[in-house]
C-alpha cells in the first residue's frame, strides 16, 4: 500500500495553522484544486497539497501541476515528518525524480517545517520575506 489515511493529514493539518496562528484554511478548494488554500497577510494566498506517500520516487513521478483556481502566490507539497525521518534520503529522491517543468513550481517540505514557514512568514514583513526552497531545514 503507498497511501495511507486519506484526508488526516491534510485535517491535522488544518487544525495546526488553526491553533498555531489562528489561520483558517480553506480545505479542498474548487472541489479538490489542491487541498488547502492559506490565506496569508496582504491578500496572498498558499496552495498546500497534503500527501502521505511512502515511497517519494513515485510521489514525484505521479505529481501534476496544481490547477491555477483558486489563485496562489506559492505551491507546497507538504510530506508528514515522519517520512523523512524514515527515509533520510526522501527530499533526494523526490527531488531527482521530479519532472523538470515542476521543479520551480512546488517546494517540498514536511509538516513541521511547513508551520516553521509559516510562522516566518506571519512574523516578517513582505518585503524581507525570502523564497526558500526548503525541506525539513535543508534546502530542496
């Protein structure tokens, strides 16, 4: 099995950046678009898809770009920390088995470094926010 509980990531997540920041995702926009949309200081907006896969060589070759409605500012692919601490090498192998024309387009990152961005994010005025592309604290 490569997918394991649909939709717990994807709620516990949702209920983080509730209780962390007191943001209020909107969960599957435009009937499943991506699976949250972050609303975020100055009318911007973050795609998150949520997907706990096992193995990254598949999860890179299977990803698609994310549909355009409802807008976004920036995609993230978040992955559960727990793959990663189970695969050290799981940012690697995503990484070099992701179709070129998507590698600019969505940052990799676990959960938890998802809400440290976040974070930063709510905290640091627009114009020093910076665009990492991290992964767990690693760059991706």
């Amino acid at each position: 099995m490569f997918i394991t509980s649909p939709g717990l990531a994807e709620t516990d997540l949702q209920a983080a950046l509730e209780e962390k920041f007191g943001i209020t995702a909107e969960m599957w926009p435009n009937y499943d678009a991506y699976d949250l949309r972050i609303p975020l200081p100055g009318r911007r907006h973050w795609a998150v898809d949520v997907k706990d896969r096992v193995n990254p060589v598949l999860l890179a070759r299977s990803l698609t770009p994310f549909r355009n409605e409802p807008p976004y500012d920036r995609a993230f692919l978040v992955v559960p920390r727990y793959r990663f601490r189970d695969n050290e090498a799981y940012g690697r192998q995503f990484r070099r088995n992701l179709p070129e024309d998507l590698a600019d387009r969505v940052t990799l990152l676990d959960d938890r470094a998802f809400l440290r961005l976040v974070a930063e994010e709510i905290s640091t005025p627009r114009d020093k926010a910076g665009d990492p592309r991290t992964e767990g604290g690693r760059r991706a």
